[in-house]
C-alpha cells in the first residue's frame, strides 16, 4: 500500500483507521471518572501529538518521515486526573484539555510501517501518543511527539517507570527541595507509588539521608516502601494511630516533605516541619477527584512556615525539560549501579477498557508504576 | 551618687529600682491578653537584654560602660504575639518567651546619667529594652541590646516605623518574595498597618508595579492605603462582597501576595495565584490569639500552588541580621527621596497601661505603626 513513501514490505493489512478515547466531559462528581472518556473511531491521519504542545517544528524544511505504530503499554499518571479538569481558559496549562481532545498519555507502541530509517518494523518507540489504538506520527516533528526508542533487551514497563516518572522525582526532591545529605529527615507521600518510590530510594540510597519515612496506604505498601524502597521507617496513613506515629517518627522534624497526595501527611508534615524545612508540591492525587472546597491546611500548621522558616514550592516537570537528558543519564547510572529500582504493576487489559486504569490509578493499591499493557489476542 | 564610675552630673534622683512587665502566664484562650502580664519592681541592676538573645560579648576585654536610660516609646508589634506563645522546648526560637521573662519589647528611652562618652544625658537610644520603666544597660554588649542612637531633630515615633518594620517590608518583598519592576500584581494584606503600609510603598514608589493592591479593614483604612500608601485598590475584607471584589481587582491573577494576617486574603490570594506566584508568609496576626485549630487552605487553593508552579516561604527578619545595615541605607534614601514615608499611630498611655498596647494592636484598628509613648507627667 501506498500510504507512506519509501514503505518498508509488510504483510500485515495496514489500517486506516483507528480506535482512540476522547475526554468526552470534564468529570462530575456524581458520575465515576471512567464515564469521562468516549470511544470514537477516527481516520488514520498524520495529526498532531496528543499533548497539546504546540509544535515546535512548524514549517520543517525536510520532507516528512512518517512511522505507523500500534500503542501497546500505556503510562497511568496522576497528572493526567489533573489534567482533565475543568479550567477556565486562562488557567490553561499546554497540557490542560478540552473535551474532544484525544485522552493525553505517554504510550509505548511497536513500529508496524516506517519511512524512517532510524525506525524499523518491530522497534518498541515511546512517545505522547494518547489513548490511540494506531497512531501515524511524523518523526520530523519527533520532539513534539516526545519519540524515545526503548533500548534493546529492555522490559517496556521497567522503561516507562524510569522515564517521566523518574524525572519528577529527580528534579522534584533534588532541585525544587534542594535535598542534600545534610538533610536528616525526608518524609515521602505514596512511597509506594511510582514517583514516591524513586523518592525515596534516592534520599536513602543515593543521598543516604538518616531517616527516610515512606507513607503508604497499607500494611504491603509498607512493606515494599521499607524493603523494596529502602525507607527506614513505613507509616500507614489508615492506621488509627497515625498522627501520633507520625510524630514519633519524626524526633528531629521534617527536613523536606515529598507531597504526592495532600490531606493528612502534608497537614502533619507542616505541623512538624523543621527549621528551614521545605514542602515539595508535586500533586494532590487524593484531592484531583473533588470539588477541592475542603479545608486542608490548618493555621496551626500555616503559621509554622512562617515560624520555621520553611518553604512550599509547586512544580510540574515540565519547566524542567532543558535538563531531562541530564536527569536521565543520571537516574540510569543509579540504576545500573543498583541504587534505585524500577517498581511496576503491569494491569492487562484490552484497548476498550483503558478508562478503567485511571478507576485503579486512583484506588491507590497499586506497587509503583502502573502499566496498562494491551491484550492483542 | 556612685552608680558609674565616671558619672556624669545630675540633679535628678537617680532611681535604684525599675517596674517591669513580666510574661506572667501564656496566654489563655478563656482570659483577655493583657491577663498575662504583671507589674513586677526589680533592683536597678546590670542584666541582659529582654530579647533572650545570648550574649556574643561575653568576656569582653573592656571595663564596662554603663548607661541609664528611661523609656519612653515603646514599639507594638505582631511579633510580640507570636513570641509568647507556649512553644515547645525544641521549637523555641531565641526570640520566643518564658513565663517570669520581661515583656521583650524594642524601645526608645532618654539617658539620664551615663559613663560613656558617646551617650550623653538628654540623648534619645533605641534598644531592645522591653517592657522596663528604666534600663541600665552595657554599653560593651550594645549589640546585644542593639543601641542605636536616635539622630537629633528626628521624630521618635517616625524612627520607629523605619525600624524594624520597614526592614521586614525591605527583606521580605524583596529578598523572600523577590519582587520587581516586572510584576503586574501585588496584593498587601494589613496594608495600612506597619509592615504593609511600607510594602506598598516600596511596590508602587520604588518598584513602579502596575497594580497594587492593599487590604484594610474599614473605610478609613482603606483611604489611607490608596491616599498615603499610592496603592491603585484598597480591599475592605470586611466588606461582604469582598471574594467578589478580589478576584475583579486581579484579572491578571496574583504575583506577589505578601501575607501579615493568614485568614480569607491568604486563601484568596492561593486561588487567584499567577504562574511562578509567590507568598511571603510574614505573619498570621488574626490567628496569634487562636489555638490554630481552624482550617484555612483549601485543597482548591492548595493545588493552585502546584499547577501554578507557586512559591509560598515564610521568614523572620533575623535571618537578614548581617544585611541590616545595607537596608537601613536604602530605606532611608527612599525616605528622603520622598519615595516612602512612615505611617504611625501614638497611643499615650502611662507605663502600667503597656498591656493594653498590645490589645489596641491586635484590635488592628489604628494606621500604620502603633507606637506606645508614655506620659512622664
């Protein structure tokens, strides 16, 4: 077939069109989220990444390579709950939504078809493609597309639970919280979770600071927070006792505090937050799916930061991007030095049921990073 | 009579005893505030200074020079709450206050006899002197008591505006919230009071910011934060549109919100915080006088400050101890350049009506800095 120019041969039928989920609506509170997302069928074209980033590359000189690839692991984000919330328009990020959009997500796909010499039937490419069964992207805008080929011999959950996700933790505790191994007490929220578990194998095995408290939302979570994360102490935030554990756990206070979830652990950590101590606000995935009107910052707690001294800072990765090469050689040397472990839950699932991965990414029961992998029989 | 070695002549009676206002008991929630305090009469001796800072001259190679002073302008301050709350132990600042301790306090006093040269009877010396109806302090350890001489023909009250408080506006809209010409929107809260009437100043007079906004509690107030202080909006919070009011006066959303009283312009400010926004958590007057129980930040308004890639930090001006000298140079410059100008309110009242300053200051009634000048008659 004809669809691209210089085809590589293929047996396989080539389709021309595609499944993909759209945001259908912005979420309501009195219906579950997987209601959010619609089923559409749409023709195989060349189209824009699904990120929203506008295109870096518009007016190419070259003429354009294309590849064709069918999206088999997708990356579950808390981001990505954010995401699709109801903004006005000049709150808009790049990567807010709008309904219609096709749903954002990091995807691996495998290269059915390619006009590009650099990738072959069968290469494993990442990339923003979406909640999009088949996508057609043009690599000469491959930095929009976010196109990464997964090394040789690699597990494709073990390389997505590294990528953006290792990131965030990167530069989050390294850059936004300025940690060091001067600091004696780091608190991590969902440390059993996909960033906080890089979190916290970095201030204990890389930073090796004195006392790194991992939060989890079970009696497993704990146990892989203290021996998969290397956490010297797990808490339970359903415990009945936590607050009190929580502050017996931090006899010289909280040095930096990793907030992943918000409610209890940050209005805590606030409470115990140490001269010169910082909060790194990286999200408030128990808060995405609320009308967010609770109050959840006492002024007993507020006050401490003046008090203390101490330091809240929002981030999203993003503002980042001129130093993610870095950060990735970086998190890779851990990894291959044994410091730092990729955690995955890999959930099989067929194409048509993707919206129930966000159902189980907010449960919050899940080990590390959550992978949809796509049935294909 | 032989107090100094080197005394210089007198007619008056030199006094042997001193009254104090001593912190009696923390405050309680069930009494008013000035139940915590209580007239004491101690002996006229050498002591340190009531700020409970430990002395950095101890040993001191000279033979000590003496001063005798009378206070007689007391500076009222947000602080002074703050400090006598019950902390912990091990959340003690050297600035926070025991039970027995002399009510700290930064005042002006007039010397009455003196051994060192450069105070001579008559001269007016601000110092850390606290709630002390006399004072006899070391001249070796003027650091301590951070003596300064008050310049002659200048308005005692006047040079208490410019102390402290215009420091704090100085380091904290500056330094902690790094504002400069290139922000749209600053909104000040108490901005007819001490500290926020000089950071409005210093963002419309010095900065040029293109909006700035001040939030007062009455009418008056809010005359005085458009008349004396050049802001472009003057918010009355007690108005009962005023959520509405502050999101009309910030179409361009919030860059600075520099914050003195915690409370609905705080959770305001975070809902309507611009990218890359900062707060500078100054202080929460309306809450020193609470248990701090109350919720105040919403996850609404909390999660902004992720998306929004915002900054909140809190500071105490000690921390800029070694800049003071620089500040008090620039801000004196603006002074006379017309750029800013001291706001100040003088309560006369006798020494044991001292207490009652305190109440006045957190009634939060009165124009720029609540000075406390006692009547000698």
């Amino acid at each position: 077939m004809a669809l691209f120019e210089k085809s590589t041969p293929t047996n396989e039928p080539i389709p021309t069109v595609t499944r993909q989920w759209i945001l259908y609506q912005y979420p309501q509170r009195s219906h579950p989220i997987s209601g959010s997302f619609k089923l559409t069928q749409r023709p195989l074209c060349p189209s824009t990444p699904t990120a929203n980033t506008p295109s870096t590359r518009q007016g190419a000189h070259k003429p354009a390579n294309k590849i064709l690839l069918r999206t088999l692991w997708f990356s579950n984000d808390p981001a990505q709950r954010a995401r699709i919330n109801n903004a006005s328009t000049d709150r808009l990020y790049t990567d807010f939504m709008r309904e219609g959009d096709v749903m954002s997500a990091t995807a691996i796909g495998e290269v059915i078809e390619s006009s590009h010499p650099e990738y072959r039937k069968g290469d494993l490419v990442r990339g923003a493609f979406g909640w999009s069964e088949y996508v057609l992207a043009d690599t000469d805008s491959s930095h929009d597309w976010q196109l990464m080929k997964i090394p040789p011999k690699t597990n494709p959950a073990d390389f997505m639970a590294m990528g953006g996700t290792a990131l965030t933790a990167y530069f989050g505790l390294l850059s936004v919280g300025a940690a060091t191994s001067a600091d004696k007490t780091i608190v991590v929220s969902a440390a059993a979770a996909a960033v906080g578990s890089i979190v916290t194998q970095i201030a204990k095995n890389v930073l090796g600071v004195k006392r790194v408290i991992g939060i989890g939302s079970s009696e497993e979570q704990c146990n892989v927070i203290k021996e998969k994360c290397s956490a010297d102490i797990a808490l339970n935030y359903k415990s009945p006792n936590f607050r009190r554990e929580f502050e017996e756990a931090t006899p010289e206070y909280v040095d930096i505090y990793f907030d992943i979830t918000g409610g209890e652990a940050l209005e805590l950590s606030l409470r115990r937050i140490a001269r010169n101590g910082r909060v790194v606000a990286c999200g408030a995935i128990f808060r995405y799916d609320s009308s967010g009107e609770e109050m959840i910052v006492s002024a007993k707690a507020w006050t401490n930061i003046i008090f203390m001294k101490a330091r809240v800072e929002g981030f999203t990765i993003s503002e980042f991007k001129h130093r993610f090469p870095e950060a990735r050689e970086q998190v890779f040397r851990w990894v291959r030095q044994g410091k730092i472990h990729p955690l995955k839950t890999v959930w099989r699932a067929k194409f048509e049921e993707l919206p129930q991965g966000m159902v189980k990414l907010l449960k919050g029961e899940h080990v590390g990073k959550l992978v949809t992998e796509i049935i294909t029989e």
